[in-house]
C-alpha cells in the first residue's frame, strides 16, 4: 500500500469507529484521534503486501513515565475493507490500549499535581532566602543558602517530601529550624 493508499483507508475506518476522526497530512503518518485523548497511528507494512499495522501511542514524552506500560498493536489486511479493519481494532487494539491510556494520564495528571506543590514550596524558599541558588533535575529541586558562616540545602521531591541539611549551624539557627519543624508536625 503506498501513503495515499492508507491515508484513504484511515478516513474510511474513522467513520466505523465511534468517537474517531482521522487526521491526514502529507509527509505523515495517518491518524485516528479518538476519545480522550487517544491516538492510533496507521503504517503499510512494506514487507507485507496488502497489510498495514495499528499503532496505539501515548501522549508525546509520557513514554519515559511509563515504561512499563506495553506497546499496544495490531497488523490487519487492509484488502478486507475499512469496516472490517475498524472492527479489528475495535476488538484486538481498542480494550487494553485505552485501559492503559487511562493509567498513563492519570501518571501525567499526578506529576502536574507534584510539579505544582514543588513549586509552591521553592517559591516559598526563595522568597525566605533570595540569594538562594536553585537546581533542577527531573523529580526534585535542590535550594543552597549561605548566611555568613552556615549554610546549606533544602532538596524538594515531587512527591512533596524534602531533606534539609544545614552546615555550621549556630545555636539561634539551629532552635529556629528545630522550632519550625515542631511546629509543622503538629
């Protein structure tokens, strides 16, 4: 099949799938947007004439989150028909694909919920310590302070917990924290 070949196929099996519209533009590959938020992308099996594969894919750099969700796919004869294809999809792709398309935004909807605490408490530190410097990394941001002779780092997970390390600490700033720290756990 060459590319004007499954982008019509791909426009044919949208009006079987409910919920579905394809989405054709040259230079790529077909789609099938779906439902909240799903996509499926359509390939011609080069080697295998007559047939294309169905590809269930996830939102654009949820894969590194996800790892351990499987690749979901299908290979179907196109020379069947778009009716047909639309109900193999519908059966062997649709079911476990959106299960765990569900599982994978809820991780993304979790993360924004995490990135946006992390935040809110950087924010906070930062403005308590403005000469503070920050490093950002996937999951966690660290905060270094100096005060004259002490210093040292507040490590802020996107979980919302977070480790505090202070160096030469005198004994006014080392109540301070202590009484901070009391004062939040009750």
């Amino acid at each position: 099949m060459n590319e004007w070949e499954v982008e019509e196929l791909a426009i044919e099996v949208a009006e079987h799938l409910e919920g579905y519209r394809p989405l054709v533009r040259p230079g790529h590959p077909a789609y099938l947007m779906g439902p909240a938020g799903a996509r499926l992308v359509v390939h011609p099996i080069w080697n295998q004439r007559g047939r294309i594969r169905v590809l269930g894919v996830y939102p654009d750099g949820s894969r590194g989150m996800c790892p351990d969700l499987r690749r979901h796919e299908i290979t179907v004869t196109a020379a069947r028909g778009a009716k047909f294809v639309a109900k193999r999809i519908e059966r062997r792709l649709l079911p476990d694909y959106r299960r765990d398309l569900i599982t994978c935004f809820e991780r993304l909807a979790k993360r924004v919920t995490e990135n946006g605490t992390r935040a809110e408490i950087i924010e906070t530190l930062v403005e308590l310590l403005p000469e503070a410097s920050l490093t950002e990394k996937e999951r966690e941001t660290v905060v270094r302070w100096r005060l004259e002779a002490a210093s040292g780092s507040f490590t802020v997970y996107g979980d919302s917990t977070s480790t505090i390390e202070i160096c030469v600490a005198d004994r006014e700033l080392t109540e301070r924290v202590a009484y901070a720290v009391q004062q939040r756990s009750t």
